[in-house]
C-alpha cells in the first residue's frame, strides 16, 4: 500500500513507488535526486501547509505539499 508523502510523519521513512504528474515534475525530481526506487526520510513537516524536509541520499530536501502530495512512496517496515 502507498502513501502521499505529505502524509507521512517525522522520522518515518519509506521508498518512492511512483510520481503522478508530467514529465517536466518527473525531470525536476528526478534532477534533485527524488527517483522511483529511492528511499527517503521525512525530516519535518512545517505546519499549516508549509513544506516537508526530507533526506534522501543523504542530502536534505524542501518539496512543497502540492508536490509531496505526487509522491508515493511505500512506508518502510521501521518506519
């Protein structure tokens, strides 16, 4: 079962399944290291709709909830 980024919490991490949006977001992401198969950490989730930060290969992300709300990922067992 996937998950929206946005709705995942701090600390939980999980692995990007799939990116619903057109292939200019794809390429963006995909520039910035966010890729199906990677795994990413939600490090803070700004309230009243403010960006998520995350990690992911070890380099720390800002993805608008708009965005984060295209990315499913699937939670890690840990998480």
């Amino acid at each position: 079962m996937t998950v929206a980024l946005n709705e995942m919490k701090k600390g939980q991490s999980g692995t990007v399944a799939e990116i619903h949006g057109g292939r200019g977001m794809r390429q963006r992401l995909s520039a910035l290291g966010v890729r199906p198969g990677d795994t990413i950490r939600v490090m803070r989730s700004a309230p009243f709709m403010g960006p998520v930060l995350v990690e992911i290969g070890g380099t720390e992300l800002a993805i608008g909830r708009d965005i984060a709300q295209r990315i499913r990922l699937e939670p890690s067992e840990t998480a």
